[in-house]
C-alpha cells in the first residue's frame, strides 16, 4: 500500500515539473501605451495591452493583446537591462512623416525589455 502512495506521488510531482515547465515559456506583461503608436505595420491607439511571447529569445515574436483580442504580432528582441527599472518605460521615436514609433518596453519589477526594430521608416 505504501508503494502505491509513493508511486502516485512521484507521478502527481513529475505531472506538476512538467506543467510549470510548459507555463515558464509564456511570458506576458500589461502595458499602459499612452499615446498613439506605429509598431510593425499597425498603429496602437493609446491604452492598456498585455504583451505576449514565447520562448527565452532574444529573437522572438510579440503579440499585443487588447480586450482578449490580438491586434498585433510583430518580430522583437528580448533583451536584459542592467538594472530594474521603477516603473514601466515605454521608447518612442518619432519619423520623418511625424509618425510615432515604438521603439521599446522596459517592464518595472523585472531585468527584462522587448526591443522593436522599424524597418523602412
């Protein structure tokens, strides 16, 4: 009887790695975006998004989520930042054509940053 305890033990605690595993790949924050801006080929009007991505980079692709719905999947590059920054920072650059882009989101709380690159701006 013991042996079966165990064995259903070791089974529920190798089923539980494996599920935290899995949830460790999807990483998301919410962002507050407070102005209008260009990321990719769409524009984001201003307001609250979670960002998605998959995997631990630096290559990897972002989803922006508004309202339970994807509006946007652009390339990006994880990065690490030196420091923790204090709240979230989001980088902008603005084009020839007066266009806002965005360049970065550093998030508060953590090391980590998406980086955005702009092409044919």
């Amino acid at each position: 009887m013991k042996q079966i305890r165990y064995a259903a033990l070791l089974s529920m605690l190798a089923l539980l790695c494996s599920v935290s595993a899995l949830a460790r790949d999807k990483n998301q924050h919410s962002v507050e975006i407070p102005d209008s801006v260009q990321v990719g080929g769409t524009q984001l009007q201003p307001g609250n998004y979670k960002v998605e991505w998959q995997g631990t980079g630096p290559e990897i692709q972002v989803n922006f989520v508004r309202d339970g719905k994807t509006v946007a999947t652009v390339p990006g590059t994880l990065k690490t930042n030196d420091a923790q920054v204090t709240q979230d920072d989001i980088v902008t650059d603005t084009t020839s054509a007066n266009t806002k882009t965005l360049k970065e989101i550093d998030f508060s709380r953590t090391k980590e940053a998406l980086v955005f690159e702009q092409s044919g701006m």
